[in-house]
C-alpha cells in the first residue's frame, strides 16, 4: 500500500523505506515476505565499535518508544525491575528503562537482522552508509552490495 501510495500520490519512481530496527522484531512472517517481494532489503551493519556506541548514546540520550518482542521484554523488565528495586511495572521510568535496554535490544538484534538479510537482502557497513552524499553515491553503494551478494558463496 505505501509502494502504491508513493507512486500513485507523489509520483515517486523509487522509495526508499526505512522500517528501522523493529521489523525484526515482528514475528510475522508475511510481513517479511510482503517486503521482500516488493522491495529491496538493505541492512547496514555497524562495524566498528565506536560506531556501535554513538549510536547507543544516541538512543540513550533521546530515548523514543520502541517495540519488543514480548519474551524479550518480559526478561529484561524482570532484570530491570531487580536491579532498580522496583516491585511492579508501573513504577519504571519509561526513559530510564528505554536507556538501559537499548544496548541490550541492540546486541539482541543483530543476529535477527542477519538472518533477514541473509537470504533476502543485501548487507552494507556503516562505514560505508556514511560515505553517501548524493543519489549517485547511493546507486553506488546498491550496485556493490548486489554484486558482492552476488560473488558470495551460495549454501
């Protein structure tokens, strides 16, 4: 429907679609299935350790509402609540726990991210995210995913 909208609408011959990090949350299966038949999946790994932790200080710094999944959940609030001496949900600052989770959610991630983009996608670095500065850059940075994909071993 967004694909239809963007180009029926706004007559946009290319969307670029970030669903963020929450897809890979989703235990939906035909969610998955719905966007990789009618788009390109792109997951940027963050490679370099310096990367990995301003980006978690941005998240803790300006903490935003996230989605879990709810055994992942139900474990770290449990963990969150001992830790803080709390007796029950309704007690948690949502900012607090959504700063002390999110290192957690993040790393907890990585290894869903890959598993959607492994078969289904392609896979940039970070560094390489940063180099972009123009459409041309961009088209650049899909061109060498898809041909590295390509030069991959297949299983």
């Amino acid at each position: 429907e967004l694909i239809r909208k963007a180009y029926e609408n706004y007559a946009y011959d290319n969307l670029a679609n970030d669903v963020g990090g929450s897809l890979c949350e989703l235990d939906e299966p035909p969610v998955n299935d719905l966007l990789v038949k009618h788009s390109l999946i792109l997951y940027i790994r963050v490679t370099e350790k310096a990367e990995e932790e301003a980006l978690i200080s941005r998240a803790q710094s300006s903490p935003k509402p996230l989605y879990y999944r709810p055994a992942f959940l139900e474990e770290q609030l449990q963990q969150y609540l001992e830790l803080r001496s709390l007796e029950y949900a309704a007690q948690v600052d949502p900012d607090d726990f959504c700063s002390w989770v999110f290192p957690r959610l993040f790393h907890s991630r990585v290894p869903r991210y890959e598993a959607i983009a492994r078969p289904h996608g392609y896979t940039v670095t970070s560094h390489e995210v940063a180099a972009v500065r123009d459409e041309q850059d961009f088209l650049d940075l899909m061109e060498n995913a898809i041909a590295r994909k390509a030069d991959e071993p297949q299983e």
